[in-house]
C-alpha cells in the first residue's frame, strides 16, 4: 500500500502545468525528484536536456546538508524554500515543489526584472495549487512494493 493517498508527480502527467508557466520571459521549466530523476518538463526541451538539468538542480537542492554544518544545525532545520541564480542575462530559479521535489525555472532577464518576479509568482503559485500531486514517491519503499 502507497504510502499516498493521492496521485503523485511520477504517476501523472504534468507537462501541461509545467507549460503554463511558459512566456514572459520563462524559457523553460522541469519538475524533478530530490535524487535528480525527471519527473516532468516544458514542451521544447530534448530529454539530455531535461536530465542534466534535473541532475544539476537537486544537486544544487541537497547543499543545504552542506550548509547545515556552516550554519551549525542540523539539515532538517534548513529546509530550502527557493533559491534565485542570477546569470546577468537569464535568472534561474529553483524551489521544494513538495515532498521528494523540485520545481527548476529558467527565465530571461536578471533577478530584480519584473519577468523574474512574474516568473516566481507564477512558480509559486503553481506551487500551492498543486501541492502534494507534486510529491514524488520514495524510490526505496516504491521498489519494495
């Protein structure tokens, strides 16, 4: 028996929602798990793309345990909400989605354009909307099921 009572992020297809968050100034979007697997991405981008991508943003996701030591806390007291990289030309954007998830964002402009910040709210948005249909289940359990 799943843990879930609910349909989860690698059970449905969220490719449209992901695509909602296209235009003014997002390129691109994936929805990973928190050990860097794709779970869904925008129209556009070819599967080595979305990979890597995944790869990198729950690496970039799983510094807060490095973090912690720096912080002098345990990880679960630096749970990371978003994080904005700013590349000058184009912002990317990354944040818990839910439980086992990541939400990655790619946006033209830098961090204090307004399609930056439309790009957030939209992202957050989705976000909340969606809520635990974002999880990703624990491989570990869902391979012993």
């Amino acid at each position: 028996m799943s843990e879930y009572q609910h349909a989860t992020a690698d059970m449905a297809d969220l490719r449209p929602q992901l695509n909602a968050l296209l235009g003014e100034g997002v390129i691109s979007a994936v929805l990973f798990s928190s050990d860097g697997l794709a779970l869904a991405a925008t129209d556009g981008l070819g599967r080595d793309e979305v990979e890597r991508s995944c790869a990198a943003f729950a690496s970039v996701a799983a510094l807060q345990h490095t973090f912690a030591d720096c912080c002098r806390t345990d990880p679960e007291n630096l749970l990371l909400r978003y994080q904005i990289m700013d590349f000058t030309r184009y912002t990317v954007l990354l944040m818990s989605a839910s439980r086992n998830s990541g939400l990655g964002v790619a946006v033209e402009g830098d961090s204090i354009g307004q399609n930056v910040q439309l790009a957030l709210s939209k992202a957050l948005k989705l976000i909340k909307a969606l809520g635990p249909v974002l999880a990703a289940r624990d491989r570990r359990i869902h391979a012993q099921a």
